[in-house]
C-alpha cells in the first residue's frame, strides 16, 4: 500500500514533510514551509504546533480547532521573500475545505532564527 502524500499538497510523505517540523525534528526553512506545515497541522488537529509557530506578538492564549472542519486543499497563489535570505516574508494561499475556502495573505518573521506566522490578511 502507497504511503500517502503529506496534506499540504507536496508528493512526500508526511513524515518526512511536514511531519519532521510537527514533531520538532527541524524547523521549517523558510516562509512557504511554515505556511505549508501549518496548514498540515490544521489538516491534523495539532494545536499546539501552531501556537509553538505563532508570533509571541500576535498568538492567542490559547486556540480552539473545530475538530467538524475537513480540509481538503491547499493552494499557494504567490510568495514575497521569505527565503534563508530574509527577515520577513509573505504567502498567498487558498486552503479548501469541505463546504467553502479560506483565500488568505499571511506575514511571517523570523524570531531567533526560525519562522513564526504573524498575522494575515482575508482575501475575497
């Protein structure tokens, strides 16, 4: 039986995807891998690596998933730097669920090295 490719859309498997990032393995390289794996931990269910990625300036206290949501796609539309050579970085991206899709621009920054989301912007 085939091992299934990771959630965020690439052919590996999750493991050795986003996987390695949710389990603390490594950290994402840039600002597209960190919006990927996120998205895969919304797919899982894996709150806490989501808040560990947040911002310490913008993270909740605490987040609540809607274990009802089934994420079916995640579509990146455009990235702006947020490569090892920046500070800070952006990425467009649709992520589909069952019954709608959220069309989103998130800003990432590096704290200490690693790549945290900061905030985002709803696209129509």
């Amino acid at each position: 039986m085939p091992t299934p490719s990771c959630p965020c859309g690439r052919s590996e498997p999750y493991e050795s995807c986003c996987g390695r990032f949710h389990a603390g393995a490594a950290a994402a390289p840039s600002a597209e891998a960190l919006m990927r794996s996120r998205y895969s931990a919304f797919v899982k269910g894996d709150a806490g690596y989501l808040l560990r990625t947040w911002h310490p300036r913008t993270r909740p206290a605490r987040l609540d998933l809607d274990p009802g949501t089934r994420w079916t796609g995640l579509e990146i539309l455009e990235t702006a730097d947020g490569s090892a050579f920046h500070a800070t970085g952006s990425v467009t991206f649709r992520a589909s669920y069952r019954g709608g899709s959220l069309h989103e621009r998130s800003r990432f920054e590096r704290v200490d090295g690693a790549w945290v989301y900061v905030d985002g912007e709803f696209l129509a």
